[in-house]
C-alpha cells in the first residue's frame, strides 16, 4: 500500500494569493472612490471661484459724460442721465434688477429701481439709440452695447454740491462714482 502524505503548503499558498488578490482589488476601488471625490471636489471648488470673481468684478462702466439737466437752473438740477456700457468679456446684464443710489451731502440715500417707461420718482428709465431709432425700457446690457441711465432727482440739486451715484447690478460688484455740479448752472450741465 501507498501512504500519501498531506501537505498543506500549497493551499496556505494559494490562500495567500487570494487574500493578497482581494486586498489588492479593495485598494483599487476604493483609491478610485477617493480620485472621484476629489474630482469632484476640485470642480465644485473651481466654479466656486469663478463664480466669486463673477460676483466680486464690477462689470459696468460708466461711457462718457454724466449729465445733469436743469428745468429752471436757478433753482438747480432735477434730471441726472449717463451712458453705461460693458467691460470686455462681460456677460450681459439685466437691468431690471437694478438698483442705482443716489445721495448728497445734504439729501438722505435714495434708491432708484427700474422702469420700463419714463423715469419719475424713484424710478430710473433706461434706452439705447441704434441707427436713429430710440428704443425705452430696456431689461438687459448687452456687450459692446451702450445703454443710456435717466433718473429725476427731487429735491433739486443746487450748484457746487457733491453728488454720489451708485450703480448696484444684481450679480457682481457696484459702481459708485462721485461727481459735482458746475458754479454756473444752465440747462444741460456736465458734472465733473
């Protein structure tokens, strides 16, 4: 009769390769877990950024002169307009949501809200001539397009006073600017 001897070296062997093969193949989904999450993670993080600059970056620039018209210019100005345009690369903006401050020295902050028709009260109106074509109410800013901002301020504003204007667009940073109205008031006024 033959005696077999067991040996079990082999088994402990081939267990091992199997233990080994499994750690191998859970480290492997798992560091593919972990690249995806930081994947992600980078992606939110990166429109995160640029969302924040977005909103951090004024995009409206203020094209030209500021303009003050005065009814009867003894008593001062009522009427304030200005031309706003884009900076390059900007996004179109809406201006129906809009707001523009306005203040001096002497007058408490106002605050002037868009409208699709004539200025009045705390309403500012916006328009844009193409080609000899006025067009009024205007929502949106578009690129390389430029828009022009009307308001009527009351009380009037009297000569040599400090006037302070601040364009706040819903998405991105303000604009505020100051200006001062002439020591000789006429009709139409350059503030400067």
């Amino acid at each position: 009769m033959i005696q077999y001897k067991t040996d079990d070296k082999a088994f402990t062997g081939l267990e091992a390769a199997i233990v080994l093969i499994a750690f191998v193949v859970v480290a492997a989904v798992f560091s593919y877990v972990v690249l995806g999450a930081g994947f992600f993670t980078t992606q939110k993080a990166q429109e995160t950024v640029y969302t924040a600059v977005a909103q951090a970056t004024s995009n409206i620039q203020v094209i030209g002169q500021v303009y003050g018209t005065a009814s009867i210019p003894a008593n001062g100005i009522d009427n304030i307009s200005f031309s706003i345009g884009l900076a390059p690369g900007s996004p179109t903006l809406d201006i129906s949501k809009m707001n523009i401050v306005f203040s001096t020295p002497n007058d408490a902050p106002k605050i002037y809200t868009w409208s699709s028709g004539v200025a009045s009260g705390t309403l500012f109106s916006a328009s844009e001539t193409l080609a000899g074509t006025t067009r009024t109410g205007l929502q949106s800013l578009r690129p390389q397009n430029q828009t022009q901002i009307s308001f009527i301020v009351s009380p009037v504003v009297p000569k040599n006073t400090i006037i302070n204007i601040e364009i706040r667009p819903s998405v991105g940073a303000a604009l505020p600017f100051e200006k001062i109205t002439p020591p000789s008031l006429t009709s139409t006024n350059v503030l400067y």
